[in-house]
C-alpha cells in the first residue's frame, strides 16, 4: 500500500479532531499526534465507519472522510457534545 | 446506538421552520411538510407528539428548524455544497436545545435518485434523531450513521431501524399500542407524491442463519457477507456478526433491480475493489453500494450463453477470478479483461472440494473457503487441497450459532456407497 500523502495526513488529523476521534489541540501549545494515537484513531474511525481497521490512511479510509454527513462528532467527549450558545 | 445523554421531560414537543431555503426546487410548503413526517417517524414509536408552532407565539418553538450558510452564530459553521450537511442540538435547558440547522448551500431535493441532491427528509430525520438525545451510531441500518447515505424512500412508509428504535425507546418508552400508526398531528400540507420503493415487505419472515444453505457468501472489504434470498448478514474483521438480524438486499445495493430477489454468488473485484453481484446467468457491478450500469452477461467473462454460476472467487495468489458451476469451474484474467483459455476444467483440481459450493472466499488470512449446506471446507493459504478435518460445520465459526448434531462423515466428496430411502 502506498503512503498517505502529507495532505492526506493533515486531512485525516484535521478530520479526527472535528468528529471527537482525537482530543482538541491545547490552545496554548503547538501538538504534534504521535503515530500510535493517531493510528489508534483511524482505527475507531474505521470500526466506526464499517471499514477495515488498518489503522492507516488508505485510500477508502480518506474517501469517507469526503463524505458529505453531519457536522456533529461521533465520539462525544467527556464535557459532552455541544458547546451551546446562549440566545 | 449511542445516546447523548440528555433527554427531554415533556412528551409534547413544538417546532417550527425559521428559514426556508433559497433557491430550492422544494416549496415551503413541501419543507414543512418533510420535517412534519420526519419528527412523526421517531413520533409514532416513542409517543411522542410533535406540534407545529407559527411565529407569533408566546413560546419559542423547542425545536426551530433553519437554513442557514456558513458562519450562522454556533459552533459548527457550514461549509458550503458537500462536507457538512447539517446539525441538530441535544435536549436541554437552552434556547438552541433540540433546534436543527441544515447547510442551505446543499442542493435539497424530495424523491430524486441518489446522486441528484441531497434528500432533505433523510437527513432531516437523522437530525430530528439529535434534538431527541441520540448520538451518532454505526449500525449499518440506522438513520443514526454519521455519514449521508442516499434517500431513504417514501416519507409515509419510513420506518426506524431495529438499532434506532432501541435508542428511541431506551430514551422515550414505547407508543402506546392502539392506534400504533396515528400520526402525531395530522399534516399541514397534504403530502408530497412519494417516489417508488422496492417491493420489500416488511411481513416477510427472516430466514434463519445456523441453517445455513446461502445462495453466496463474499469477502467485501475484510467483512465476509453472508447472502440469503433477500437478506444477508455481515461479519465484521473481529469475526462479530454486524447484527444477528439480516438486513435486506435492496436496502442496501442501491439500483439493484427489484425483481432480483436471489444472489448465486458475489465477490470483490481485485485490481478496482468493484463488488459483482451475480443472479442466474447476469451480474451486476456495485462501486461501494451503489449499482454501475446495467446488467451483464455472464458470457463477458468466458461462460457459454445461458450459463450460471455456483461460486465466484478472487484466489489472491494469481489474482485471478475463479467462476465455478456444479463440477467445473472457468478462470478469468482481471489484468488482460479476457477468460484464460482451455477452461472449464474439473473442480477435482481443488482437492476435496465440494462439487456446486454454495459460494467460496478467501478470508481476511489468506485461506480459501468452500462453503455447501451448513459446512465449509478450508484450504490453507496458497493451497489447492483441503484441511484434512474438512468439512466442518459453519454456524459455530462464522454465524454465532451452536455446533450442529448431525454427523459430518457423509459430507465427504467422492463416492458413497449407501442406499437413499425416501424417508432418509
């Protein structure tokens, strides 16, 4: 298989934090995902998804992330899912 | 399901559409109408009543229906035609609880053919699913999935799927049972003509998986699907069934025609992942679940006029495809597009195996399966001659399902010297 290109790589992480797969980056400090956590989430992404869990960014893995679907995460992190606005 | 874990306290929800979208085929009317039966899909399980509200009310409607483009003054902005589709807001306290935004730069359609929009009562009931407290769910029927999955056909006769009416009813409880099918309000608008749907009858009974007897069984994607008459099962990579329910065929291949009510044989098309589904002396060729084009003959790939097929098989160690009828089987060359000459040949090629399999695969390791009746023959990777403890029987390996009684030994190949009685 080949690797994930580097836009790919950067689609797939920016991905994984929009839809609660990996945590939010820290506001005040740059987060580099380390390959296991990052290979870790692409595999609950996948069972998710119905995929094969490679763990990697192959090519159907990167397609469904281009799927059009809700905005809302898939993982709902621990202070829950949304961050209301008061009207 | 997964569920959000928030719920609302009343039983009698108001809603209300804030903003239509502009420059939509679809009227107002037809909005109001969609969102009225989506809410009455989770409505007519739980009880749940759902009333419409207008706009000079005292009350702020709970859940207040927008279109709306990009940045739209929450936190998750839309992102033009594509990506994100839509949102809804969990039950709660807050003014923005259970209200649903939908990305009015989608193109939003009612009774198209997938591909052509996108259908706004799909997602609307999806959405709708939010406001009542359930998250995303990967259930492989629910209308819970992240990810938009086509239309879902005629408003009126939508049903929930097993998993989302769990989810529903964990939240809400059941519908009281008389009368099940009421609807919550009666309609604003009469209802849009409904596009035609597979002739799939809900009454029809589920067939019994520990039987065994498939009419095909594939490796899709390192899931192995398990095809019988118009439903199938799937097993996930784990070696978990998906679900112990089957799900129907035309639910799930989109466009494949409604009359094919039986699938002799399936499999992964090697060099480009293309799914062929095969039904007499046809097949169809699948990209992801949606059908390509239109029927084909079997005699594209190297099979005399008016034949069939038992099995079809991608052996990964050529790459070739492998298409077998009773005892003889034709090798086709993906790369060249062609049938390899001097077939067919005799199936004793492949030690031990069954003459008309039900289907064969190759699993997820390698090993190629024979599968016939309730039993499978395996062949150990790159091998052409079956285990020696073969056959054994399927249920308890695949199918989550008990060992049966029956004895195995005359399920073994070749010549039986024995008598046949009619009551044996």
């Amino acid at each position: 298989a080949r690797e994930p290109s580097a836009q790919d790589v950067s689609l797939g992480v920016d991905w994984l934090t929009r839809y609660g797969y990996l945590p939010p980056p820290h506001p005040a400090q740059a987060q580099l995902q380390s390959p296991a956590k990052l290979q870790d989430a692409i595999k609950v992404m996948q069972r998710f998804a119905g995929l094969p869990e490679t763990g990697v960014l192959d090519p159907v893995t990167v397609a469904t992330m281009h799927k059009p679907r809700c905005s809302l995460p898939d993982v709902l992190g621990a202070a829950g899912l949304v961050r209301r606005r008061r009207r | 399901y997964a569920l959000s874990g928030s719920v609302w306290k009343k039983r009698t929800l108001t809603w209300r559409v804030n903003s239509f979208p502009q420059g939509s085929v679809l009227s107002q009317e037809t909005v109001r109408t969609l969102m009225h039966h989506a809410l009455t899909t989770w409505g007519v399980e739980s009880g749940l009543e759902f009333q419409e509200v207008g706009s000079q009310g005292p009350m702020e409607a709970d859940i207040l229906i927008d279109f709306a483009r990009a940045y739209h003054q929450d936190s998750y902005p839309f992102d033009g035609q594509g990506g994100t589709l839509a949102h809804a807001f969990f039950p709660g306290e807050h003014s923005i609880s259970g209200d649903t935004h939908f990305d009015d730069e989608e193109t939003w359609t009612f009774g198209s053919k997938d591909g052509e929009g996108t259908d706004l009562f799909a997602v609307a009931v999806h959405e709708f699913g939010h406001s009542l407290g359930l998250g995303h769910s990967s259930a492989p029927d629910s209308i819970m999935r992240p990810f938009y999955q086509g239309p879902v056909g005629n408003p009126t006769e939508y049903h929930l799927s097993q998993d989302d009416l769990e989810g529903l009813q964990h939240l809400y409880g059941k519908a009281p049972q008389t009368p099940l099918d009421k609807p919550t309000r009666k309609p604003l608008a009469p209802p849009p003509q409904p596009p035609a749907l597979p002739p799939d009858s809900p009454s029809q009974p589920v067939p019994d998986r520990c039987d065994g007897h498939f009419d095909a069984i594939a490796n899709i994607r390192g899931e192995t699907f398990f095809f019988k008459g118009p439903w199938f099962w799937r097993l996930q990579p784990s070696g978990q069934l998906v679900s112990p329910r089957p799900a129907r065929l035309h639910r799930f291949w989109e466009g494949l025609p409604a009359q094919m009510k039986v699938i002799h044989a399936a499999y992964a098309r090697h060099p480009d992942g293309r799914i062929l589904l095969f039904s007499g002396p046809q097949f169809w060729v699948f990209q992801d679940r949606q059908l390509e084009g239109a029927a084909r003959p079997l005699t594209e790939l190297g099979l005399p006029p008016g034949e069939e097929v038992d099995a079809v098989f991608s052996w990964p160690l050529n790459g070739k495809t492998y298409l077998i009828r009773g005892r003889r089987y034709w090798r086709y060359d993906e790369a060249a597009a062609r049938p390899d000459p001097g077939y067919p040949r005799d199936l004793s090629l492949w030690e031990g195996a069954p003459h008309a399999p039900d289907d064969v695969t190759v699993s997820n390791t390698g090993d190629t399966y024979f599968f016939k009746g309730a039993h499978y023959w395996r062949f150990p990777k790159g091998s052409v001659k079956a285990e020696q403890d073969s056959p054994q029987p399927m249920g308890p390996k695949f199918l989550d399902c008990p060992a049966p009684r029956s004895p195995k030994a005359t399920l073994k190949p070749g010549a039986c010297d024995c008598q046949c009685e009619i009551s044996q």
